[in-house]
C-alpha cells in the first residue's frame, strides 16, 4: 500500500470513527451530565478526522508532524471520556467497549506515527 493509499485509507477510518462517536453520543442520558459529556467526546472524538485530513494537506513537515500530535492528544481524550462513561455506568458497557477499542486502535496508530516523525532525522 503507498502512502497516499494509506493516508487515505486513514482518513476514511477517522471519518467513520467520528460519526460513530456522534451515534455513541446520543446514547448518553439527557440530562446535564449527559450534555456535558456529550459535548466533550463529540468535540474530542470528531476532531481527529479534521486534524488528521488537515495534516494530509500541511505545508512543511513540523505543520504535518504537530497536526498529527494533535490527533494524538485528541484521541487521548476520547478514551478518558469513553472511561469515564463506562465507569460511571451510563451506557451498557459492551455498547462501550466497541467505540472504546476503535478509540485504542486509532490512538495506538497514531502514537506509532508520532514517533516514527520524530525518529526520522531529514
């Protein structure tokens, strides 16, 4: 697979990542924590398709390279709110814990990103 093949690829699975946090979201009860907390991982959890597409299209490596510490950073977030849900009993856990592994799996990916950037030398 080529880089351009991959990023986009990536850029697919992120977008898909973010409508599934949206559908996730309004599981959550309606009520003030609920909004709260649907508020912070709808931000947290979307912003990583945006952030990683932005990066696609940086215009110097340190632009790519802080973009993609971003998703990193944002990523980070979404599994604290995810744990903080699934802590807090407010949806079934097993509706949890698939969003919750998507979450790991893309935040695994792009720590390996982030420092792989930051291993090569140019």
């Amino acid at each position: 697979m080529s880089k351009k093949e991959f990023a986009l690829e990536l850029e697919g699975r992120t977008k898909t990542f973010a409508v599934k946090i949206i559908k996730f979201s309004a599981l959550l009860p309606h009520n003030d924590v609920g909004v709260v907390l649907r508020k912070q991982i709808v931000r947290s959890g979307t912003s990583v398709g945006a952030n990683y597409r932005e990066a696609n299209r940086s215009v110097s490596r340190a632009d790519f390279k802080n973009k993609i510490a971003i998703c990193e950073k944002e990523l980070s977030e979404t599994q604290y709110w995810l744990d903080v849900i699934r802590e807090a009993g407010l949806i079934n856990p097993d509706q949890v814990s698939v969003t919750y592994e998507e979450c790991t799996q893309l935040l695994k990916l792009f720590t390996a990103i982030g420092r792989n950037l930051s291993e090569r030398k140019f």
